[in-house]
C-alpha cells in the first residue's frame, strides 16, 4: 500500500513533507504526496491576523485527513492550532531544527556589534508579517521600521534583494531546509544572514518542528510513524504548546516560547506583548510537564 501524504504546495512545505516521506521509505512504507491548499495560502492579506483564526494553513488539509483523501499530513508544528479535530493525533514530531529566527540582510544595513540583539542599522526597514516579530523589533529597536511582508521563502527574499526592504525576519529552520536543495542559493547573494539569540528574541512555540499527523484510529500508520518521533523534541515543543495554550495565543497575539535542555533538565523562556509592554518569564527544572506554568506565571509577575 502506497501511503497519501497531504502536505501544502510551497517549496518549504514539500521540502519538509519530502524529509518524513523518504524516513517513511526506507522503512518499507511508500509515500505519494497530495497537495492540498488552504486559506492561508488562498488569502492575499497582509498580515497573518488579518488572514483569520489559528490554524489557516492546516484546516483543508486537516478535514482531508478526517475524510480519509489523505492517510497522514506534515504541518510545520507552529502552524498548527493548539485544538485540532479528535478524530486526529500528531503520531509523530521528528527531530527538530534550530528554532531560532534569522535576519537577512542587506550588507549596508548591518551594524554589527557584541550582544546586540537585532543588529541593523538605525531606521533600517524590516519585512515581517508576524505580530511577534513586529513586536520583538519594536521593544528591541524602537527606531526600526517593520512593514508588512507575505509570501513563500523564495518570493520574501526576492523582495528584499529588490531592495523593497533592508532587512526581512525569517524562521531558521525554514532557510536551513531550503539550502539543502537548489532553491535559494542565487537568491542569498550579497546578503548577510544573522542568527537572532531564542533566548532573548524568542521564537513561536513549536518553531523549527515538523507535526506528522494522522487519523487516530489508524493503527497502521500510528506505528509506522512511531519511529519517526524524537521524544525530547516532542517534551520541548508540548511545553512550549502549552505555554502558547495559556496565552490563548494565535496569528494575532505576540507570544514567544523557547524551550531547550539545561543542566537540570529543560529551561523555558516565554515572552509576550500586553498593552504595549513585553514581559518575559522563565523556569527550569527536571519535569518539563510543569515548566509551562511556572514560566507563565513568572512572566505575569514580571508586568
């Protein structure tokens, strides 16, 4: 039996599909990819709050895989809703990439300098339609000038090198994935490409995971998946879900969760905008299931 894999049709999300279909492959379970489109990729908003609730980009396909059109589904994790239909499950969450964000930029922008946390040059003109990026941007660099950007990777860096803007916010994983095939190499000429710090830029919950998701009562898939899922990245990511949970967060909230491996087991940073502050908290310990909540708390008692 040749398995269907729904996936969305970009070059990131086909690269991201392509990467669980051949670990799929080599155990002896053939994948043939469905494209399905969603609202989010329809919509021609300029914002993703202006696009509609949480979970735009993973809906179709999501009722595809309750239908049954579709026998499993890769989701970039983040783009997932904290609630998904019951009938479904995340069978499996690969091993993650780097969560952070990344700058590109163009060099006459750059303004490097020791633990600066977003180094551009003053006023520099900064794509991004994300209202945490916004936000982050603005509390670091409040002289800096975000304005909107949409599109696919390769369609967001074209517009930066048509100098559209000095400098666009993306996520590291997504740019890592891309270079591995032949699709961005000529786009990244001449530009500089800067790791942002996740510990003090904090990216969205679940950045840089893959969710591999499938009906809940198909046994089958359920243990072909099983070998594909990294357990500390599923603790990581479900801290950081939950963090997002306790938010009520969605396109439109400004919240960041960072969770990572520390000397005493994990650490958890979160971050979030409310009535024009960011406030940040954090916690550690050995139980990763209890970090959410101290996190938040420690970022509500930090307004």
């Amino acid at each position: 039996m040749v398995l269907k894999l729904g996936t969305r049709g970009s070059d990131l999300a086909r690269t991201q599909a392509m990467t669980v279909a051949r670990a799929l492959d080599a155990g002896g379970f053939p994948t043939e990819l469905r494209i399905i489109r969603t609202a989010g990729d329809d919509s021609a908003a300029a914002s993703f709050a202006s696009i509609g609730p949480q979970g735009v980009f993973v809906r179709e396909i999501e009722q595809a895989l309750v239908a049954g059109a579709v026998d499993l589904a890769v989701h970039s994790y983040k783009d997932l809703p904290t609630r998904s239909p019951p009938e479904l499950v995340v069978a499996a969450v690969p091993q993650r990439r780097d969560p952070a964000d990344v700058l590109l930029v163009h060099e006459s922008a750059f303004a490097d300098g020791a633990g600066v946390p977003v180094p551009l040059a003053a006023g520099a003109r900064v794509g991004t339609s994300s209202a945490r990026r916004r936000a982050w941007l603005t509390h670091f660099r409040a002289d800096l000038e975000p304005l909107a950007l949409r599109g696919n990777v390769p369609t967001r860096i074209r517009r930066l090198q048509a100098r559209e803007y000095d400098a666009i916010v993306l996520a590291a994983a997504g740019l890592e994935r891309l270079r591995e095939t032949d699709v961005l190499e000529a786009l990244l000429e001449g530009l500089v490409i800067e790791r942002l710090d996740p510990l003090r830029f904090v990216p969205a919950p679940a950045q840089g995971a893959l969710a591999v998701q499938c009906r809940r009562d198909r046994s089958d898939i359920l243990a072909a998946l099983g070998r594909l899922d990294d357990a500390a990245t599923r603790a990581a990511v479900g801290a950081e879900r939950e963090a997002l949970a306790w938010a009520e967060g969605g396109c439109d909230v400004a919240f960041g969760a960072h969770c990572r491996a520390a000397s005493a087991g994990f650490e958890l940073v979160a971050m979030l905008e409310r009535d024009g502050r960011v406030l940040t908290g954090a916690a550690r310990g050995a139980a990763v299931d209890a970090l959410a909540a101290r996190a938040c708390q420690a970022l509500m008692d930090s307004a």
